[in-house]
C-alpha cells in the first residue's frame, strides 16, 4: 500500500514513523509519504489561504495549491507504483461521513491513498468540484460529531485503523478478529497476572475463574456473552441491525 498526505504541518504526522506503522513502512508493507502543501505555492509568503468569499470568520485554503498538490502528488505516485492507477483521495472533513471500522477494512484492501488535510475552516469548495470532474475518486470522512482544527489528527487516526489490518502488519492476525467493532460488538473485558490482585486500597480482585478453566469452548462462550452485554450496555446502536438480522433469520 502506498500512502500519500499532503497538509501544511508536516512535523505533525512523526507519528507515523513510530511503532506499528513506522515497523510497516521499514518492512515494505506501507510507503508513505508526506508533503507540505506549500511546495506548490509560488508567492514569497508561500500563501495557502484567504478570507472567505462572501464574507464571515476564519480563512479559506485556496484552489490553486491544492490542485497543484493532486497533480504532482498523482504523477510522482504513479511513477513510483509504475503504472497509471489512480488513488483514492480522501478528505477529512467534519461534514464528512463517518469513519467506521468497515470503512477501514474497505481502504485496508486499497493500492494507493491520498490524505488531503484541510485547515483553516476548510478548503475551497471547487476543489471538490474539479476532483470530482477530471474522475478522480473522492471520500470526505469525519472521526466524530465534535471539531478538531484541521486533518491531520484524523489522517494520523485513520491511517493507524487502516494500516493494522493490511495483511502482515499486525502479527497475530487473529487478534483483529475478536476486536471491538470487527464483528459488531464490543470487545469482551481482559485480564492477565496475577489471578488474584490485591489493589492499593487493599481490596483483593479475583479474574474470573472460568479463564483458569482451560476449557477453551466455555471461555469463548463467556467472552461472546461478555461482548454481548456490554454492547447492549453501552452501544445498543450497534445491536439494532444483528437483531434485525436475527428477526429476520
Ligand atoms: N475528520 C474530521 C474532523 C474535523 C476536521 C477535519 C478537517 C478540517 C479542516 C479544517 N478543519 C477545521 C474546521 C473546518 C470547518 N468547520 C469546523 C472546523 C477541519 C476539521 N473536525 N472534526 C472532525 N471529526
């Protein structure tokens, strides 16, 4: 998988050098770059944005450098794959839609994406316009119902929920089986030594037994009650179509 993010604070996506994906990007398994927006500016001050049009607060990216950005970001993507594939252009953006883990499992399966982070109160709207029509395919995708002040939060988000589930990443592929929202429930509660623990206010905490069991079949049975109650507990949204299904059934 290739990744490309295009945004004016670059220093912001270190992150993605660190830990899993950093490991995926030193094995082969991801080539991500990252570029600043302002390459593609030709002004002393390297303008990125202006007031908005009609009026009101803030500042508005301006056109000319993003499609500048999508056009050499696009040219030197496909010379480095070696073939004309084109990526999907993703935008996060707070009137997008939401970013689930289905989505995530759908772009995990992706060649080639590309981050645009957005800042200011967004960027201009012909962007969109001129992506849509020159075929490129877009996706505007939100983390959440609150505001974070640009992409790059969310490209850092969303990137790691992508990446893990690219064949190879994560070691024991069977554990992203019985995570929270891979099957549509909660994750079940864990534990691990001591057995017993005795916790600062003295109070003594047993795991439960049935994980001492040794009885593989009866622990998988607690653990799927487990996730069952806590999703019905604490997201019964999530519930609302597998009972549909099994009404249905
Ligand atoms: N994904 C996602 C997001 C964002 C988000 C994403 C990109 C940009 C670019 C600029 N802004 C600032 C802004 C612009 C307009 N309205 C409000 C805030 C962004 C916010 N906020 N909340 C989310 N869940």
């Amino acid at each position: 998988m290739r990744i490309d993010v295009i945004t004016i604070f670059p220093e912001y996506l270190t992150p993605l050098e660190l830990s899993l994906i950093g490991r995926a990007r030193r094995e082969g398994l991801v080539d991500l770059h990252v570029h600043d927006l302002r390459q593609w500016t030709h002004d002393r001050h390297r303008t990125v944005d202006d007031s908005p049009l009609g009026g009101g607060a803030g500042m508005v990216m301006k056109p000319e450098p993003w499609a500048a950005a999508f056009s050499g970001v696009r040219e030197s993507g496909q010379a480095a794959l070696g073939t004309d594939v084109e990526p999907l252009i993703i935008f996060p953006n707070p009137a997008g839609e939401p970013f689930a883990q289905s989505t995530a499992q759908e772009w995990s399966r992706c060649e080639w994406l590309v981050f645009a982070c957005g800042r200011y109160e967004g960027i201009d709207e012909r962007v969109y316009q001129h992506l849509a029509d020159v075929g490129c395919e877009v996706a505007l995708a939100s983390l959440g119902d609150y505001v974070l002040n640009g992409g790059e939060v969310a490209v850092l988000a969303i990137t790691e929920a992508v990446v893990r589930l690219v064949p190879g990443v994560v070691g024991n592929a069977e554990s992203l089986i019985e995570e929270s929202h891979a099957a549509g429930l909660l994750e079940y509660p864990v534990f691990t030594r001591p057995a017993s623990w005795t916790d600062p206010a003295g109070v003594v905490r047993e795991a439960p037994p049935i994980l001492l069991s040794g009885d593989h079949g009866k622990i998988a049975a607690w653990r799927q009650e487990q996730s069952e109650a806590r999703t019905r507990e604490r997201r019964p949204d999530l519930l609302a179509p597998l009972d549909e299904d099994a009404a249905g059934s």
